[in-house]
C-alpha cells in the first residue's frame, strides 16, 4: 500500500471517527453546568470538528500527492496498543478519577512511544525505570495543569476517584 492511499484510508476512518463522536456526544448530560461552555459536550464537539477538519486536510494531501511511496503497513503493533491504551482509560476514568488515570495513562504511552521509537540495539540498553519516572513526573504536572484548567478556568467537573475521592 502506497503512503497516499494509507494516509487517505485513514482520512475517511477519522472523518467517520469525528462526525460520530460529534452525534454522540448530544447524549451526554451535564447535571451541574449552569453555563453553555461549562458542558461536556461543548469541549467534545470542539474536538470532533477539529478532528473533522484534521482529516479533510489529511485527505486533500493524500489526494494531491498520490504516489508510489510504499509506506508501512495500514494498521501496526503500536497503532493496536494505542488504540486499546485509550479504550481502557476510556473505560475506567469515571471509577479511578480524571487525574489518576491520567497520569497512569500518559506515563504509559510516553513510555511506550520513547521505547518504540528506538532501534533494536538501543532497546537493549532502555532504562526503563529512569523513563518512567521521568514520564510519571511529566504526566503529572500536565494532568495537574488539564485538572486546574478545566476545573477553574473552564469550569467542567471532571471525574473524580470513587474510592478516595480525586
């Protein structure tokens, strides 16, 4: 499969992927916002049409650059282990809380990402205490910083830990 065709297949699913998630998210119901900005599905539309708006562009490119590049397979290990990654988090972030499952999630795949990008002979060698620790601290100051935001700024409640109450 040529880079073009990837990169089109792709527009079409993420395209698909946003008009989707724009629909669905007229279901979510905000029971304590008192203002139009302070409702879950104003930030989830925003992210949808930008997404919407990602692909298009993606598409017009493959479109104007259509040629005989081979490129990786369509679907690999990575794109696999991200997808299931955020099914996950997905799933448990109303019972472990916006800002454990946050950190744990981003320290992950900051992680994972660091080791996928080296080469065989450098993955020998991969601390892998060392990178987590310093992706947990990463992790941590921007989900405090997301935390801060949406909470004061914006004014959103986000999920917060059933057990301990974060």
């Amino acid at each position: 499969m040529t880079k073009a065709k990837k990169d089109l297949v792709w527009s079409v699913l993420l395209c698909a992927t946003s008009i989707g998630t724009y629909f669905y998210s007229n279901s979510f119901k905000s029971l304590f916002a008192t203002q139009f900005l302070a409702e879950s599905s104003v930030y989830t539309k925003i992210w949808a049409v930008a997404l919407f708006l990602l692909s298009v562009a993606l598409g017009i490119r493959s479109l104007k650059n259509i040629d005989k590049e081979k490129s990786t397979q369509l679907v690999s290990i990575g794109t696999i282990v991200s997808i299931l990654a955020l099914i996950i988090y997905l799933l448990v972030l109303n019972y472990v809380g916006f800002l454990i499952s946050t950190v744990v999630f981003l320290t992950g795949m900051i992680t994972y990402y660091q080791w996928l990008s080296l080469k065989k002979e450098e993955r020998a060698i991969f601390k892998l205490s060392v990178s987590l620790i310093k992706s947990f601290f990463l992790s941590a100051i921007v989900s405090v910083i997301l935390q801060l935001i949406f909470t004061h700024l914006f004014g959103v409640l986000l999920p917060t830990c059933i057990v301990i109450g974060i």
